[in-house]
C-alpha cells in the first residue's frame, strides 16, 4: 500500500477536493470551499494548507459561527443539494444559534458539515460537542488517523444521500489536528457518488394512478423535494397535460415557471391564495416532494384523499397513500398510466379565473409606488430587487432579514445571493 505523509489539514482538504457526484450521467463537484473564521478556533491548519497548495477548494472568510454556518446551509439549498461548503469553526462560540441551523438542516434534509476542533484532551468530549448529537444525522469524535479516514468516509455518505443527509459534525481532537500522518494515496484519489432516482413498486404506481383516475378536482402540492429532484419540467407538463393546477410550499418556490397558467402560487397556512382555496374545493391533494401534514393542517383536515410521492418513508399512516421513489420519476411514471386512459379533470377554466382574480386583488391592496411581487406568483419579476422594491440608482445596502447579510438597493435574488460569497472571497483575499 503506498502511503504519503501530511499533516491532518492537508489530508482533509486534499479528501474534500476529490469528492464529486453524479446524477442522471452528469459529474459535478461536490464541496466548492470551507467557511473559516481566521484566529478564533480555527486550530487545524486549513488556511496555512490552502495557501500553500490550494486545489480548487474556495475559502470563505466569515465574521461569525452563525454567519458562517448560515451561509453554507443557504449554499447547498440553493445549488439543490448538490454542493456544499464545509465549516470549520469552533462549535464553543455562538453554540445555540449553531445547533438550530444544524436542526434546520436535518428537519430539512439539507447538507451541513460541521468539521471543529475539539477542545478537551483525552476520551472525553466537550459540552458543546455532545450537544450536537441530537441534531446531526452523523457525529464522531476523532483522535486517530484510521477514525479520520472512516469518519470522511462516513460524512460523505451521509452528506451526499438525498434520504440520510443532514447535518454532520466531525470533532477532531486538539492533539491530533497538528500531527502529520501516513495517509494511503487511494484515500486521496477522485471520488464519486452516485445519486440514483429510486424507483417505486408497481403496485404503488397502479394505485396512486387508480386514486387519481377516482378524483375529479385533483390538486398538487409542490414541495422542496420536486425542486431537488429538478422535477419542475416534469410536473409542469404533468399538470398541463390533465389540467391540474398546482401550488408550492415555501421550499417548493420557483420550482415551476411562475408563468405557467395554472401554478397558483404559495399554499399554506399563513397564504390566504388562489391556490389555498382552490386546494380546500379540491377532493384529492397530491403531495409531490412534500408531506402535506406537515405543513398544511388546515386544508389536509378538508380531504378525504391525500396521496404523497417522495423518496422519503411514510410517517404512519396518515396519508392514504404514499409511492415511495423519485418525484421526477413517479410523475413521469405517472404520466404514462394516466395518458392510457385518456384522463382529464373537471376543474374546467375555474384555476385561470382564480389565478387572474388573485392578480387583481393582490394589485390593487399595494401601493402603486412601490414594486410589487403579487403574491400569486412564486417569485418576483427581474425589475424587482431583493427589497422588494424598484431598483434605485443610489447603492445603498440594507440589511436582509432572513440571511443578516447586507444587500444593496437595484439587484436581482441571483445578484444578490453571489454578491454575498464574493464579498466573503475579497475579504478572505485582502485581509
């Protein structure tokens, strides 16, 4: 076996720099960086390591934890799962903001890898540590070089399955983060992981299509999972195909064209739409890559039928069917039974007159100056910035809620969003 001596750090970021995926045929990269904090925690080296031999692997400077942290479970949900950017900070400071991003990320099924420094000598872990148990689908603490290769090994299965992933959290103990060690040179060549779109059970398919051809004012509910799975297109002509209009949770947004003609926008409890109350008339929910339990109590409550497509097991038996497999897969799958029938809905031109009616009372309960993003749509248009408001020629910077960084006035979501990173890539290089 030939082996090559490094220091932990080098062996950690050359093994992060060969991690690729492949999905439908297509390899990508899977970890564009790492998220630092310079002198605050940050005991292995990385920054040293990456400037002698960077790779292309990326640094991104942060200000704190919770920023930095932030920042990475933004960035994979955004590039759809299929990257991500590593934090290596110390899980000592801002401990409390840390664990409820690392809950978001596993209750969301994103990935979020968390790589510190443990701070205690010996077998014993740190609080802060083991807090972390309960909100990571994958915690190890390591002291030796044969558990750093397992535990990556690990993190990577983890991080890269669309069922299992979360947040991971690998501590490394102080001693062992500055030593060198033989590290095998196949641990260090290009690998890939392979992401598959499952399939379901015929017999599953058979009765979700039968469910469907039974119902008359069929709804779909587009959930995060769609998006993930890049079944838009799909879904899309699915409904355009049987006239069945549609709705998106909050991380369904955008997953269809918000053009579509029958995509009436944001469902839930707190979005009183065209696609709320077309949902409630409706007598049988499709929930495609989301649990409609979970996030619309007060329309599930009103149907007698809710069927469930997604990839992830059913909880219980709260749902009167669920097909167990890939959205893209099972809607495309879908398609093809209920094309043989020649299936169509009763909901006649009822969506259009919903969705033009919602148009109408959304413009007219906003005021004319401002640039508004009607709620019937999913997203806004490209004249609208991240404000919400038009763009201005002046370049101030307001402060974003959901994501506490500082966007200025006059550009776009996708503007805004790479702004961000190469603010946090100039300052990681002039500072």
């Amino acid at each position: 076996m030939t082996v090559t001596r490094m220091t932990t750090g080098e062996a950690i970021l050359r093994f992060l720099d060969q991690q690729y995926i492949a999905i439908d045929n297509n390899v990508e990269k899977f970890v564009d960086g790492f998220a630092i904090l310079f002198g605050r925690g940050e005991e292995m080296g990385l920054a040293t390591v990456h400037v002698s031999n960077p790779g292309s692997l990326k640094i991104y400077r942060s200000k704190n934890e919770q920023g930095a942290a932030g920042l990475a479970l933004n960035f994979a949900s955004r590039h759809k799962r299929r990257k991500i950017i590593a934090c290596g900070i110390n899980s000592e400071l801002k401990t409390e903001s840390l664990i409820q991003l690392a809950a978001n990320a596993t209750q969301n099924h994103i990935p979020l890898f968390f790589l510190v420094t443990d701070k205690r000598e010996g077998n014993e872990s740190c609080p802060a540590s083991i807090a972390f148990q309960a909100v990571c689908n994958y915690w190890k603490r390591v002291n030796r070089s044969d558990r750093l290769m397992t535990a990556l090994l690990d993190a990577m299965s983890v991080l890269t399955s669309p069922t299992r992933t979360g947040a991971v959290y690998i501590a490394l103990d102080r001693d062992f983060s500055e030593k060198a060690w033989d590290i095998p040179k196949a641990f260090l060549e290009k690998r890939v992981h392979r992401i598959p779109r499952p399939l379901p059970p015929v017999k599953e398919l058979q009765k979700a299509a039968e469910l469907i051809t039974a119902s008359r004012l069929p709804f779909l509910v587009v959930g995060g999972g769609a998006n993930y799975s890049e079944a838009g297109k799909t879904v899309e002509d699915f409904s355009s195909r049987f006239h069945i209009p549609l709705g998106e949770t909050t991380a369904g947004t955008n997953t269809v064209r918000p053009a579509h003609t029958l995509n009436l926008g944001v469902i839930g409890s707190r979005n009183f739409t065209a696609a709320t109350q077309l949902a409630k008339e409706s007598d049988l929910l499709i929930g495609v890559g989301t649990r409609i339990h979970d996030h619309g109590h007060h329309i599930s409550r009103t149907n007698s039928n809710i069927l469930t497509i997604g990839i992830y097991p059913p909880k219980g038996d709260r749902d009167n069917w669920q097909v167990t497999g890939d959205a893209k897969t099972v809607i495309y799958s879908l398609s093809l039974f209920l094309e043989k029938i020649n299936y169509r809905t009763h909901w006649g031109n009822l969506p259009v007159l919903a969705r033009a009616e919602w148009a109408e009372a959304s413009k007219n309960a906003f005021s004319p100056r401002h640039g508004v993003i009607h709620p019937v749509f999913s997203s806004p248009p490209d004249n609208v910035i991240a404000t919400g408001r038009k763009a201005k020629a002046n370049s101030k910077l307001k402060t974003d809620n959901a994501s506490n960084t500082l966007i200025p006035y006059g550009k776009t979501y996708d503007e805004a969003f790479s702004h961000s990173l190469s603010r946090a890539q100039s300052d990681y290089s002039t500072g």
